[in-house]
C-alpha cells in the first residue's frame, strides 16, 4: 500500500519539556519528524518543495510536501515542478531544504524561533563533510537549536531490530532507499564505514522505469500514467523473481502461468450508446413529414412556374401589339417611334418574340419545333480546296489552308467517332458472347476466365519487370547488375540507335543535316512522345481488367492480386472503443522494473547490484586487517531496510545471489526488518531518549571553535 502522509499541526509543542529532543529522519523520499522517546513520528510527508503561481494574482505561494488536486487547479504548475534538496541521497539545495524545515518546525507546533530542543537528525553513510557543516550552519543559524548530533538511517535501523533480537552485532545493513543503496557491515554493533559499498539506485529508478515502459506501451493513455499512479501500481503489483531469465522466458511463451501473473488495470470507460431501430411510428411520422415538405416544395414550384408563364404572356402580347403599332407607322417615322419603345429595328423586335416565344413553351413543357437543316456538302462548306493556288488570290490561298485545317480535324473527329462506335458495337458483341457462354456452361466459363486471368497476371507482371530491370537475361552480366541498356524498351531503344547514328554521321566530312525534309522527320522519331509504352495501359492490362471485372461479378471468393505499384494497404477502418481499450495490463513489466536493483546496466548505470555489493563490502573489510572469519561470520545477520526493500521476493533473491559469490558452505540468512521503512526515525528516537545521546551532541560553541575540519572526524557511537 502506499504510504500515506500526516501533516496536521500538533498543539502540545508548548507542554514538552526543552531537555527532549527532536528526532527528524531527514529521507529523500520523506521527511520524519517527531519527539525522542515516541513509537511514530508525528509528522510524515513528502520531501518535496513546489513553487506555482497563482493564475489570477500571479502570486507566487510555496507548497511543502503532497499537494491537493483540488487546491492546485487554481495555480500555474507549468513553470515550476516539484523540486527535492536532494541529489543522489546528498542534501545540496539548502534553499529548498529551509522551506521543508520551516513546513515541519510549523506542523509540529512551534510558533516561532529558537527551536529550544536538542535535533537528532539522519545522514546518508559517509555523507560529505560540507553538507553536514551546511546543515550545521542552518539549524544554527536560522533556527537556534542548542544542540545538534548526525547519524545514519540504516544504522539506527540496525541497532533498533538487534535490539528487538532480529538481528546480531555482527552483520550486514543493506539499505535500499529512494535513490541510492547502502552496504554497511556492523563489528561489535558499530558500523564499519570505511568497508560500505553504495549505488546510485533506488525506488525512484524503479519507478522511473516503469513509468517508461508503460507509456511506451500504452502512449494513448500517458496522461493518466502520472507518478504518484505508477508509484502506487510499482507498490501493489511488482515483485523481485528468484530467476530472471527463466521468467522472461515464460511471459515470452506466453504460458497460463503468465496470464496468471498478468494483472490489469481497468481505466474509467463509459460504453459507446447503441443506436436503436425507430419505431414504426417514428417511421410512418417521418414519412409523413416527408410528404408534406414534398407537397409544400412543389406547391412553390407550381406557383413560380405559372407566375413566370404570365410574365412570359405579357410580354409575348406586348411585342405582338407593338408590331402591328409598327406596321401603321410611315416610314419616316418609324426611327422616332422605335427610339420610344427601345427598339433598334423591326428585326431586334422579332428576335425578341422568337426568344420570348421559345421560353414560354419551355415553361410549359412543350416540346420546339426542330428545323431540320439540310446537310452542307464539304464542296459547298469548303469551295477554295480543289482550286490550284495559281488560280488564288493571297487572301484567298490563306482562306483555302484553313479550309483545309478544318477539313482535316472534321474528318479526324468522324473518324475517331466512328471507331468508338465500331469499339462499342464490338464491346457489346463480346458481352453477348461470353453471357451465352456463361449460361450454357457456367463452371467451364468461369475456369477460363480464372486461367484467363492468371496468363495475364503474369505477361503483365513480366512486362513490367522487364521495364524495370532489362529485357531478359541475355547479356548474362558477370557482376549480377543490370545494365542502362537492359533497362530500355523497344522505343527507348531505337530512340539511342537513331541519336547515335545521327551523332556518328554528323561527324563526316561536311554537315548536310537541314537540307531535305526528310531529315527533320528524325527528331519526330526520336521524341519521348512515341513510347507508346509509357502512354498508359496495354492492350493485356485492359483486358486483364476487364477479366478481372468479371470474375468479381461471378464469383465471390475471387479476390484480384494487389498492384505492386501501390501501397497495397487499407485506409484504417473506424472502431469504436471498447473495455479492453481501456486496460492497462502489467505483466513483464511486474519483475523487469525491480531487477534494476540486482543489474544496474538494464538502464545503462554501470554500477553493482545488492547481491554483489555485499561481496564488495565483504572484500573491503578483509582488506582492512579483519579476520576471515569476521568477514564470514557476517552473511548470518543480513538485515534488509528501506522502502525498496518491501518487494516480495527479496530475501530469496538476495540468499541465492550471495550464495554464488560466497564460498560453499557460508552461512547466510537474510532477515527483513520489523518497520523497514520506520524502523531508522523509531530507531533514532529510542537512541535520543538516552543518557548516551547527551554525551555525542556538539553545540554551536563547538562548531565555531572547531570549524569544518572537526565535523569531518565527528562520528556517532551506537552502543553504550
């Protein structure tokens, strides 16, 4: 489950006396603050600070620890992201690390400065001697503490389950936290730092991780894979395999027993509504709807249409009368009289009784009267063509070349039209014969139609691999190529022979190319025009398309092969979403992520993992004038702490992986601790209410006096 932050403010500050101390576990996922002597802290949250700004007033307000959703919404979180003191388990930003200390001191119930208590506060193992002078210099300064002792998470861990008898003073403290994982080996209950081992991995890396392969993998649902979800999904589902390969193995199988291990999480989804029939009732309502609109419409159409024939009427008897008017009128007078009406001429009149007259039978639907024009004879139509140009005048002999050009493009045209119409009239002959054929024997017809089809797949295929890459095999190219002359069709071909033969005569004595007619024909030959090859589909391609029509028609099951030349793939159909469009399912994902903490280098940290940094940690102690069997003796009291440490199936990896670095026959035995994630803030409060802490802590006299260089050399002793 996730951990779950307490940040109400406390109102007994007042009533505890100043000789108890504060006891702050300063984590870089958490901060932990509370009295010496108590079984829990008081106050737990995140150890983060975020600084967004308020989208009406802009003004800028400081958020310590989990922020609420509904509060948040009002502020501009785009500029400004949470932010840790943190970096890599080493308090460096001071700044942010005043505003978690102000945001604590405040929830635990103090007014004001000083802070009239002694602090204990917790430390990364071998942490550098310049953030703890900082840290010194700012609960000094800032906050007016009396008195100040440092000590390490992990070994106030070890110390309170060795005093709950879990573990022995001879052992190992292995400590994977929120960024980082320590390796300390405990001599006589004392902590031996100079043999620990640490990497740079931690439960921020595992969720990291698994926050990337999720939203590799579901990419459409990133904005719900936030890090407080994904902390949460890393806490409830993953867990550590004793074999690695062997499980990979069996999700890649995809076995039952994977299915089995395959949990899913179900986002919020609403079913698509199902649109039903209308009723009879709807139907027979929107069909009468219907009708009536249908009425209404041609009601107006009806009305327009006898509205314009009116018009037309009155306009017909208007012209008719004004040319009987125009009959009695003298001729001198009729000038005069047409420039009233807006006339020109009697003829303008007629025009328009003709027009007028058209228009009102096309109002009512009558069919015109079709003059038939009699035929004009090409020698009536084109009269300067048989005549010799000696006989012509100049204009007359420019009259006769585009008489000609006409006759030319007239004939052209009935050619090309009768040619269709011969094509039609074979098209349908053809039609009649393969439906007669059909009919009298169907299976028969439609097997030679498929074999039909096949022969013609394959002469067009052939073709256009030809086109492509050469004709044939014929120059049997000893390099496997093909060459620029295999690649060229038959047109492409006699193009090159006739710009070589050209090139090859021109260069021989004198250049006569021009001077016949015929020579100018050459260029005609040689344009790309003439590849009728390129022109678009063959005679086969044609046909292969009509064969392919056909077969569609008759048969069902008959599906065309793809183009080459296309993509050949289908536009994407619509789908409407279903349940399991909404599943996020965790599978490989469950144990991949968390082995990040045993093989570093899955994302690219060339560091050591928990199991072999024990054997790291082992060496270095040997090295240092330890008897071997102290460096034995400590693989029987293996203490794991941390929140990293919660996965279930962490001892059994651990045992097995420092079983096969260890000599045969070592004992080993890897112990969980009680509170593996309040067992360091419970054991630094058990240690604070001591006699024994009053002795370890340094004021602020004792910093001044003894500056940097005494801090550096300052370690706490655990055992009385």
């Amino acid at each position: 489950m996730p951990f779950i932050s307490r940040t109400e403010r406390q109102t007994d500050y007042n009533l505890i006396p100043p000789s108890c101390p504060i006891v702050i576990d300063n984590g870089a996922s958490y901060f932990r603050i509370g009295w010496a002597g108590e079984s829990e802290p008081r106050i737990v949250f995140r150890n983060i600070v975020q600084r967004p700004r308020h989208k009406i007033t802009g003004e800028t307000v400081t958020i310590v620890g989990d922020h609420d959703p509904a509060l948040l919404k009002y502020f501009d979180c785009t500029r400004s992201g949470p932010r840790s003191a943190f970096d890599n388990d080493v308090v460096f930003q001071f700044e942010i690390m005043e505003y978690i200390l102000d945001f604590a001191f405040d929830r635990l119930g103090a007014d004001e400065a000083p802070i009239n208590h002694p602090i204990l506060i917790t430390e990364c193992a071998c942490n550098p001697v310049h953030s703890r002078s900082k840290m010194a210099e700012l609960l000094f300064e800032t906050y007016g503490v009396p008195s100040i002792a440092f000590g390490v998470d992990a070994a106030f861990s070890y110390k309170y389950n060795q005093k709950l008898g879990i573990c022995d003073r001879d052992g190992l403290a292995i400590c994977s936290g929120f960024t980082t994982s320590h390796v300390i080996p405990f001599i006589n209950g004392e902590p031996v730092y100079e043999a620990c081992c640490r990497t740079n991995v931690g439960g921020y890396h595992v969720t990291d991780y698994l926050k990337q392969l999720l939203s590799l993998k579901y990419p459409h649902h990133m904005q719900r894979l936030t890090w407080e979800k994904v902390e949460d999904l890393k806490m409830e589902h993953c867990y550590i395999t004793l074999d690695y390969a062997s499980e990979v193995r069996l999700f890649q199988k995809g076995a039952k027993e994977a299915e089995e291990k395959t949990r899913c999480w179900q986002l919020p989804w609403t079913p698509t509504p199902v649109e039903e029939p209308p009723s009879e009732e709807e139907l027979a309502r929107k069909a009468a709807l219907k009708e009536r609109q249908g009425q209404r419409l041609r009601e107006m159409a009806e009305a327009k249409r006898s509205s314009k024939i009116n018009e037309l009427e009155n306009e017909l008897k208007g012209l008719e009368f004004l040319i009987q008017q125009l009959r009695q009128v003298n001729g001198n007078d009729i000038p005069s009289f047409l420039a009233e009406t807006g006339y020109v001429s009697k003829q303008e009149i007629e025009s328009a009784i003709v027009k007028v007259t058209q228009s009102l039978r096309k109002a009512k639907g009558e069919q015109e009267e079709v003059e038939e024009k009699p035929e004009i004879s090409n020698s009536e139509k084109y009269t300067l063509i048989d005549i010799p140009d000696n006989m012509l005048t100049p204009d007359q002999v420019k009259e006769k070349k585009r008489q000609l050009f006409l006759k030319t493009t007239s004939e052209g045209r009935q050619k090309a039209k009768q040619k269709r119409f011969e094509e039609e009239l074979e098209r349908e002959r053809r039609n009649k014969e393969d439906e007669q054929r059909r009919l009298e024997n169907p299976e028969l017809y439609m097997e030679q139609l498929r074999v039909k089809y096949k022969e013609l797949s394959e002469k067009v295929e052939q073709r256009k691999r030809q086109k492509t890459n050469g004709n044939g095999n014929e120059n049997n190219n000893v390099s496997g190529g093909v060459g620029r002359g295999e690649r060229l069709n038959a047109a492409q071909k006699e193009r090159m022979r006739l710009l070589t033969t050209a090139a090859f005569d021109r260069g021989k004595g004198e250049d006569t190319f021009g001077i016949k007619d015929e020579d100018w024909q050459l260029y005609k030959k040689m344009s790309k025009d003439n590849d009728d090859e390129d022109e678009g589909p063959n005679e086969d391609e044609t046909e292969l398309a009509r064969v392919s029509s056909k077969l569609r028609e008759i048969d069902p099951t008959f599906f065309p092969k793809p183009d080459a030349s296309s993509s050949g793939t289908e536009p994407p159909r619509f789908r409407p979403l279903t349940k399991e469009d909404f599943q996020i399912l965790i599978g490989v994902e469950r144990f991949r992520c968390p082995e990040i903490l045993f093989n570093p280098n899955l994302i690219g940290i060339e560091q050591a993992g928990l199991d072999e940094m024990v054997g790291v940690s082992i060496q270095r102690l040997q090295s240092r004038s330890q008897r071997l069997e102290e460096g034995n003796g400590l693989t029987n009291s293996i203490l794991i702490t941390g929140g990293s440490c919660l996965y279930p199936g962490m001892s059994e990896r651990l045992e097995a992986g420092i079983r096969m670095i260890r000599p045969c026959g070592t004992a080993i035995r890897v112990l969980r601790a009680s509170d593996a994630v309040l067992d360091a803030w419970i054991g630094a409060a058990s240690f604070a209410s001591t006699m024994h802490f009053q002795r370890q802590v340094f004021n602020k006299n004792d910093y001044y006096e003894k500056g940097e260089d005494w801090l550096r050399r300052y370690q706490l002793k655990y055992t009385f």
